[in-house]
C-alpha cells in the first residue's frame, strides 16, 4: 500500500496516511480533526546509461564512414562536371 502526504488547511500539519490504491483521497488532521488536502510531488526522472536515444553519441561504423566519402566524392565528380 503506498503512503500518501497530506496538509490540514487549517493547522498547516503535515502528515501521512497509508491508503490503498482504490481508496478515496482524504484524510482527517490527528491535531484538529479537519480535513486534509493531498500533496503531489513530482516523480523523478532518471536516465541511466549511455546510449539512451540510438543518434546519441554512438560511434560511426566503418559501413557509416564509407557512406560518407562516397557522397562526399561523388559531390565532388558532380561539381567538377558542371564547372566544365
């Protein structure tokens, strides 16, 4: 069973109450007996690991490499045809 926080609106205490998931929100202040909002927190985002994303800084293959100069000359072959 997760462990909720709650304010009192009215005393400003803070506490926290063990309810289930299908429960309802609420609960009654132990000091004054009012009842008490929930409190959100946001839950933290942790990425571990290199590589989370594939395009993030991997490595270039020898396949990538190759790829790149024959683009690369054949953009030269073309410059050098339309110059003529």
């Amino acid at each position: 069973m997760p462990i909720y926080e709650y304010e009192c609106g009215n005393c400003s205490h803070r506490f926290e109450v063990k309810q289930g998931f299908n429960d309802k929100p609420g609960a009654e202040c132990p000091q004054c007996q009012e009842i008490a909002r929930r409190i959100f927190h946001p839950t933290p985002i942790i990425f571990k690991g290199s590589g989370f994303h594939v395009t993030d800084h991997r490595k270039s293959t020898e396949t990538e490499k190759r790829k790149r100069e024959s683009k690369a000359s054949k953009g030269e072959s073309e410059a050098s045809k339309s110059s003529k």
